[in-house]
C-alpha cells in the first residue's frame, strides 16, 4: 500500500460513515413514512413473531394494519425472533430503553420485569374495560397474574397432543394404546420389529412424563407442588419410573437427546414411526400426504379410571412497559393496540392462516374447511379433555426451575439418576425457587 | 539516526487508543466490576465481592467445561494447525491448480457456523445420518452409535466442525508467513542437499516463528471463546457432557441470566487464555 | 526478526539413498497429493452440499439427505431473496463488513507501527491491553456494549455496529500486526532515516508495504468475524431496515421448526458474495507479496 491508497483509505472511511449516517436516518423515515399526521404518537415495539415463526404471517401484518388504521399512532416496529428477544428485551430494559409494546412469555420468564417494576400491573385497565368481559377463556390471566396483580394480555396458547399413525397400528397388528400397559406393549412390538415406537426428542419425552404425572392432578394441586407447599411424591415418582422404562425399551429414537423437533417430526412424516407427542407449534410441520392416516387420540392414562389429561395454557404475552403506562397518551394507544393483537379475530386467523391453535379467546371460532384438519382433530381433543392442566415447562416452574428440570428430566432419561433421586433433587430445587406469584 | 520529534509519533497511536479505550476496554472494565455482583440484568446488583469466583472454583460443570476446551486446544495443536501448515506449505510450492485449491480451501472459513453446525448434525444424525449410513453400507453397523450423545464420541464430534472450519484460517496465516521467507534460504538449503524433512523443520519452521506463535494464540483463544457449534449442535447436552467454557458462559450469563456468574466466568477465562499465551510466547522464544 | 537457518549443511544426506529414492519419493508424493486433493474434495463437497440442500424442501432433505435434488427449481433462493429480504441484509452486511475492515485496519495499523517499531514507557502495558481484548470471550461485552450505543443514540443504527465491530476486532488486529511488524528487519527502515525520512514515510513507504501480506490477511479475518457476526448484531439491531445476513439467515430456523431449504440458500447468497471478493482480494495480495518484500 503506497502513500495515495493509504491516503485514499483515510478518505474512504469518513465517506463510508457518513453513507452509513444516511442509511440510518433512511431506515428512521422508512420507520415513520406511511403516516399521514406530523405530531403522531409514536410507540416502540418488539416482538418475535418474525421469519418462520408459525405464527409469523398472521401477526406480523397484525401490527401493520393497525399502524395503518390509526393515523394518530406511529409503531417504530423491532423484530427478534423466537428465543432471542429474551436477550433483546433484557438489554434494552436494563438501558432504560424498554420498548413501549412487547411480546414475551408469562410468569416463569417475565417475573423479574413484573418484581422490578419494568412492566406495570394493569388489572385497572383490564377491570375498567368492558371489551374484554369474556374476552379470554377461564385461567387465561394465570401466568400473568403476580401477587395480586395482572401484567398482561394473553395471545397466545399451547396445548400438547398424542398423534398415532393409524395404518402402522393396523399394519403390525398392535391396538391403539388407551392405557400405559398398552402404551408400553406397542412401543415393545415395535421396537420388535425394527420400527421407532416415538418420533420424539427429549421435549416430547419431558412432556410425557409431565402428562402421566398431571393426570393424577388438577390445576390447584399442580400449582401447590410448584409453589412448594405440597412436595412432590408418588405420583411423579411413578411417571419418572415410566419415562425412564419407555426410554430403556427403546421407545425414543437414537440421538433423541439432540434431535431439534423438526428432525423428530420427520420420521413422523416419513411413515418411520406410529407416535407422536409434542406442542401443537410444530402441528403446521406435519406431511399433509400423511393427513388421513393420523389420528389425534387421549394420551394412554397412566391407569384406569384416571380422567384424560390435556396439558394446555397460554404461552405468549402481549405487555406495556411501565414508561409507556405512566404516559396518559401513550398508555391509551399501547392498550389499543394490545387489545387488538389479543382479540378473537386475531387468533381465527391464526388458527385458519398459520395453522396453529390459539386458545387463548373464550369463544373459538373458525371455518373448518379452511384449516388443516389435524388442528380440528386438536381442537376437539382439546375441547374434550376432562382434565385440562398447565405445563410446568411453560406456565408453573420459575425459571431457575425450569434451567434445573430440563437437564434433571434428561438425566433420568439417560438412566444416570433414579425415579426416587429425580423426585428428591425435584423437591430441592422447588424449595430453593418455590413459585411466588400466587403470594399476596 | 536523525533524530526526530517523537511526539509525531503519539498521532499514530493516539486516536486508536481513544477509540479502544472508549468503545472497548470501558465497557470491559463494566464486565469485571459486574463480575463482583450478583444480577439478573433487570432487578437491582447485589455486590458480592468474590462469591462468583468461589462459586466457579466449586462448580463441576465448570471444571468439565474447561477440561473439554482444553481438549479443544489439543485438537488445534494436534490436528488443526498441522494440516493447515501443510496446506499453506504445498499452496506455496505452487502445486499444481493450486488457485482453485487455495479458494475452496477457504470455503470452510467463509461459511457460516450455522451452515457448517447444520451439515454436521445431518452427518452425525442417528438415523438420517451419512456417518452410520456409510458404517452400515460398508458393514461396520456395530460402530455405528448415538455421535452427540454418546459420552466416549460426544465432545469429539462437536469438536470436530470447529476444528475443520478453522484450518483454512490456518492457513491463510501460514501461508502468509511462508511468503517472508526469504527464497535465498531455501535455495541454499537446496544447495545443501537438505531433504524435504529436514527443510521444513530446519528452514522453514523456524523461519516463520512469529506467524506460527500467532497461529497458537489465535488457535487457543478460539478454542476458549467458541461456543456457537456447541450451542448449535448440542447446547452443551446431554447434561452438560459437551460443555465448553465459551458456551457455559453464555448459557450461564444469557440464557440463565446469572450474568455476574457469567462474567465471572469470562473474567476466569481471560485469565486462563492470558497464561497460556504468555507460555506460547515463552517456550516459542526460548527454542 | 533473525532468520537463521538451523540446518547442518551436508549432513544425514547419504549417496546411497538414491537407489531407493524413486519409490520413497513416488509414495511421498501420492500421500501429498492424497492430502491436498482429499481436502479439497471435502470442503468442496461442503459447498455442494449446501447447494444441492438449496433445491429441496425439508421431506426431501430427511429422506435423501446426501442425494442429488428431485428438481432444480429456484424456489428457495426467490423466497429468500423476496420474503426473506436477503436483497436489504446484504447490501446492510457489505456496508458493514467494509466500513469496519477499513476503520480498523487504519486504527490497528497505526498503533501496531508505534508499538512494533519503537520503545517508550508504557508500551509492555499498551501491548497488553491488546492482548487482553484478543482473550476476553467477547459475548461478555454485549450488556457494556449495548449501554455504551445507547448511551451515544447509536443502537440500531449501521454506524453503532461498525463502532462495536471495529473495537471488536480491533485487538486481534493490533496482535497480529505487531507481531508481524516486529519481524521486518530494521535495516531498511534505519537507512531511511538516514535519508531524512519522517515516521509518516517510513509508515506509509516502508512498514505498510513490507505488511501486505499480513494486512491482506488482517482484513480477511475481520471480513469473517464481521460477515458471519450474530449475537451482538441481534441485541444491537432490531429494526428490519439495518438487519445483517446472519439475521436474515436465522429467521429461516425456529425453536420448532427449520426450513433447511430455504437457510440452505440462504448460505449460498452469502457466501459467493465473500467469495468473489476473496478471490479479486487474493490475486491482489499475492501480487503484492511478490511485488512487496523485493521492492520494500
């Protein structure tokens, strides 16, 4: 490099920097442009429905139609998506520079935000608005309610669900498992013959375990255990037995301690094996040719006479931050718009366009021609159940827990630790972190 | 010597060591100060002095972390920097179509560890996989096994894309080294009749010393601070087996939120990676 | 830098070897071009890989992972470039990775120059403030970082994430320049001083040039950390406008769900861009190191 490239790059940069300035203030317009008013309101907002999120192509224009219906309110709109807004969002409240508007998920990883004052309690917004009378179903507000307060709007469900692939039942003769001893028949006749009795990862493992040992349990008794007042016994003790026998007979596939839940579902899809338990997120994934085989059916009880279980809830949360609630104008357009993204509308276009339950609203509704008809199967599985409870994954634990439960629930698994060690180290963790929300 | 103002010279460093001061060594100095707290980012600090030091010096998983980034050091040692000499040694002898070879070379390189993470997890994939696939078609099925998960393979196999992607950095270090060495040498060791052994440990090794120390202590900070093939292929499961101090940190410090607990970590490893540094230069000096 | 040779001459060369040497030296060169070839063959079939991925869809990757694809349809890269917006993140990540490679090269050079080539106090202390920033895991420096932009109103902006990429790879820079202008002989330089050069010429007519080598692969390193940056480029940017490649190339993948096609090629669009330059950047550089060391 001679004397002119050098003198060249130090020419260079300044010209570099300012281009960059310009994009900057090119991608500010770009945020305020379509808005018809000078003075308008301008809120912040983030949030993770972006990309191949399944719920993405609904929510996304969700925000923008509503920018574009109100003429007074300006959305700057941030993205981050699936589990990295959990770092955005902690980055800019703890800069003071919470956005105004935000997704995230209930109690178990917003709890410090409610504690600290970061995203105020609006239980006065909620009691004083008459919209949302009914609006959502029964213990929608569970995850978000905190020592008496209520943070947020639910927008989103989750609800788990056992598929089973007719035609291979039929095929290797073995009956569609009601119970556990059934349950663990067909995974042994399976596996005998070569095929992978479960298209499942360490997720759908866990939350086998969670829905043996739920089914012996209502929501109330659920919650006692994760607040720590009644501690775990017999009841987890023997569907931790049961986990870990499935995994020793070989029920789960190779590598399932790894496997993402797209390659899981694959060997759904490819007609490699007959079952399947997981969160209804991944229901938009399933092979459409596969459709008419697949049934959605009660998960097996762990023993008669127990009632079906359905572990559902609400994950995702539409919140305010506590400087756009103290702003009167802005906490005006800020429930606007969260009243919007939570409403029934909202979630039928969910259901019909990104072909994943939201159960969130009271009142359900949608056209059946429309969707995939193994969400209808999900629907009605749902609707039926005679026990619906919460997952302790999403919902209960707090999230020092929830870091302790993954890895405990693989251990077992993986036959390290026994039933009784995991139901004890169980116990441990939730006396160290008991659940707190419900104190007053 | 004509001596100079030497104050000239505090231009050239004066501006960098602004811009280093303010945009990197203030906020490394927040790092330090927030490893003496205990924080989850939102809620207020609470100092504890040095409870996440001592907490680290009791904490299994962070012993086995470390054990596996050392492993991942030997691996640079043995394996990643070899080859990469190799490469740049038989590139700089103008092997035949040595200018497609150097580019895909470098692919690895400029792939991003998303790519190359993914390709590995269809390689090693119990069932899908091309590794127990072609074990099978060539009628070693009883070697096949679970590659991520099984505890005696597990901390090998997410070693490995690290190890690949890197060597065409190697490389291109070397390579760069190589074109100092001055043709005189060579041509006199030529002379000599030296054999390609003895030109490439008694000339050419030695000639390129200060690029093969940077090779080291590039090779050895990668090893500590990578963590997104961990995270990627495994997240340090199952059960913390496949844990490296990089992505213990940032599991600790990010997706747990014990942030002073993961700075501490940092801070532990900066110290560590400092050491072995310092060794590097030493026993590359001394020879 | 002293450059001894460490050999003996004439030793462990005896005549008799000759006879053998015809075979020894046929397997030596089988193995060599085993290596050279056998490397070649997979880091090439990585890139083939990836581009036959591009084509199919995810039932067709899990049934055949290492097959060739059903049908060559463009489809993944036209999604990818419309919906996923590729087109924008590109162009953001080429202004990116540009404008830091030249901020820090200049930084980092200039500083290597005084702390190489001359003594003064402080200097150990200087190096080693460097060196501490080549080992620090830098995933400790995204909280500081993130205040630090917001602090100067330059979150999510392209300027703030040059800033934090120039001081990101500002050390390693300073550390391996140093270390390679350490090793230029000083003969040169004092006989330019002599000539009544100042430390601008000597900089500019003599260390740069001798550097080039190292230089060149100087900025190829920040290219890569920069280019394939994504942590701090999440935290930093979330406005869709200023979003890089790796953030493009993340939406693709889902906690639930990942259309390996699509990321597929999205991998392709970023790496031929990093390959053309690469390839235009080499001829330079190997020019210039032929060119460099004989001329000074």
């Amino acid at each position: 490099m001679g004397k002119k490239s050098l003198l060249y790059s130090l020419l260079i940069i300044p010209v570099l920097l300012v281009s960059a300035c310009q994009q900057e203030e090119a991608a500010e317009e770009g945020k305020t442009d379509g808005n018809e008013q000078e003075d308008a309101l301008t809120l912040d907002v983030l949030h993770s429905f972006t990309g191949e999120q399944p719920q993405a192509p609904v929510i996304e224009p969700a925000f923008e139609t509503f920018d574009e219906e109100h003429s007074d309110i300006n959305l700057q709109i941030e993205t981050a998506g699936g589990n990295d807004i959990e770092q955005v969002l902690r980055t800019q409240v703890s800069a003071d520079d919470a956005p105004d508007v935000f997704t995230h998920w209930g109690m178990r990883r917003s709890e410090s935000y409610f504690q600290n004052g970061d995203i105020p309690d609006i239980s006065e917004l909620i009691e004083s608005d008459s919209e949302l009378e009914g609006m959502f179903r029964e213990g929608s507000y569970t995850p978000v309610t905190y020592q008496g307060g209520v943070f947020g709007l639910p927008i989103l469900s989750y609800s788990y669900h056992f598929i089973v692939n007719t035609e291979m039942f039929e095929e290797y003769e073995v009956s569609v498992p009601t119970n556990y001893d059934e349950l663990k028949e067909a995974v042994t006749t399976f596996q005998e013959n070569g095929v992978i009795p479960f298209a499942a990862n360490n997720h759908s493992a866990r939350y086998m375990l969670l829905n043996l040992f739920s089914q012996h349990k209502t929501q109330e008794e659920m919650i006692e255990h994760a607040t720590g007042e009644e501690p775990f016994g017999d009841a987890l003790y023997t569907a931790a037995e049961r986990v870990q026998e499935l995994a020793e007979l070989g029920a789960f596939p190779d590598g399932y301690m790894s496997m993402e839940s797209a390659q899981a579902v694959q060997l759904l899809n490819a007609g490699q094996s007959p079952m399947y338990y997981q969160m209804d997120w991944t229901l938009g994934h399933l092979d459409e040719n596969q459709m008419e085989k697949l049934d959605i059916i009660p998960f097996p009880l762990a023993s008669d006479g127990l009632p079906q279980t359905t572990i559902s809830g609400n994950g995702q949360f539409i919140y305010m931050s506590n400087e756009a609630y103290e702003d009167p104008d802005k906490r005006e357009a800020a429930w606007e718009l969260m009243k919007k993204i939570a409403s029934p509308e909202i979630g039928r276009q969910i259901i019909e366009e990104a072909s994943v339950l939201d159960l969130s609203n009271s009142e359900v509704e949608f056209d059946e021609s429309n969707v995939n008809p193994i969400l209808v199967e999900a629907f009605e599985d749902q609707q039926s159940a005679e026990n619906i409870v919460p997952s302790y994954d999403e919902e209960l634990f707090a999230s020092e827990v929830e870091n302790e439960y993954w890895p405990l629930v693989d251990s077992l698994l993986l036959g390290d630790i026994t039933p009784q060690e995991f139901v004890d180290e169980m116990n441990n963790i939730i006396q160290e972190y008991p659940n707190v929300q419900f104190d007053e | 010597m004509v001596q100079q103002n030497r104050w000239t010279l505090s231009l050239f460093a004066i501006p960098t060591l602004l811009f280093y001061l303010y945009f990197f060594i203030s906020p490394l100095t927040n790092t330090l100060f927030d490893s003496f707290v205990e924080w989850d980012g939102i809620s207020d600090k609470v100092f504890i002095f040095l409870n996440n030091y001592m907490e680290i010096l009791q904490d299994p998983v962070f012993y086995s972390a470390l054990l596996n980034s050392f492993y991942w050091v030997a691996l640079v040692i043995t394996v990643q920097i070899p080859i990469g000499f190799f490469l740049a040694y038989f590139l700089y002898q103008k092997v035949k179509g040595f200018r497609i070879l150097r580019t895909v070379y470098f692919i690895p390189v400029v792939t991003s560890s998303v790519a190359i993470a993914l390709i590995f997890s269809f390689i090693y994939d119990p069932i899908f996989g091309l590794l127990n696939n072609t074990l099978n078609i060539i009628g070693l099925g009883h070697l096949t096994t679970d590659w991520l998960a099984n505890p005696v393979t597990a901390v090998t196999a997410v070693a490995l894309p690290f190890v690949w992607n890197f060597i065409g950095l190697m490389m291109i270090i070397l390579y760069s080294g190589l074109q100092t060495v001055p043709d005189e040498l060579i041509e006199a060791g030529e002379m000599d009749g030296v054999n390609a052994r003895q030109k490439i440990v008694h000339i050419i090794l030695p000639s390129i010393k200060p690029v093969l120390t940077i090779c080291l202590v590039l090779g050895v900070t990668y090893a500590f601070k990578q963590f997104d093939y961990v995270l990627l292929l495994t997240n340090g499961g199952p059960v913390h087996l496949t844990e490296v101090s990089g992505s213990y940190m940032y599991n600790q410090g990010f997706s747990e939120n014990n942030y002073g607990y993961g700075n501490a970590i940092a801070i532990t490893m900066m110290v560590i990676v400092v050491g072995l540094a310092f060794i590097i230069n030493k026993v590359l000096k001394e020879d | 830098m002293e450059t001894k040779p460490g050999y003996e001459p004439g030793s462990n060369t005896p005549v008799y070897v000759e006879e053998k040497k015809s075979l020894k030296h046929h397997v030596a060169k089988f193995l060599k071009y085993t290596f050279i070839w056998g490397f070649f063959a997979l880091n090439f079939g990585l890139f083939l890989w990836i581009l036959m991925t591009s084509f199919k869809e995810n039932s067709e990757i899990f049934a055949n992972p290492f097959g060739l694809p059903e049908s060559y349809n463009f489809e993944n890269f036209y999604k990818v470039l419309t919906e996923g917006n590729m087109g924008l993140y590109l162009l953001n990540s080429l202004i990116v990775t540009m404008a830091t490679i030249f901020l820090c090269m200049s930084l980092a050079a200039t500083i290597s120059f005084v702390i190489s080539r001359f003594k003064f106090k402080g200097k150990q202390f200087m190096y080693l403030l460097f060196v501490i920033g080549v080992t620090i895991p830098l995933q400790s420096l995204i909280f500081p970082m993130f205040f630090r932009m917001h602090q100067i109103g330059l979150r999510d902006t392209l300027l703030g994430i040059i800033i934090v990429y120039t001081a990101l790879n500002l050390p390693k820079t300073v550390f391996l320049l140093v270390g390679f202008m350490k090793g230029i002989p000083r003969e040169m330089e004092e006989a330019a001083f002599i000539d009544g050069c100042n430390y601008w010429q000597i900089f500019s007519k003599i260390i740069m040039p001798m550097s080039k080598p190292m230089l060149a692969t100087a900025g190829i390193l920040i290219f890569l950390s920069t280019w394939n940056e994504y942590i701090f480029a999440t935290v930093l940017l979330s406005s869709d406008a200023v979003q890089t490649l790796p953030l493009g190339l993340a939406n693709f993948q889902t906690d639930h769900v990942s259309q390996y096609g699509l990321v597929s090629a999205g991998i392709i669009i970023s790496i031929i861009p990093i390959l053309i330059v690469y390839i235009i950047f080499q001829e330079q550089v190997v020019k210039g190191m032929t060119s460099g060391s004989v001329k000074g």
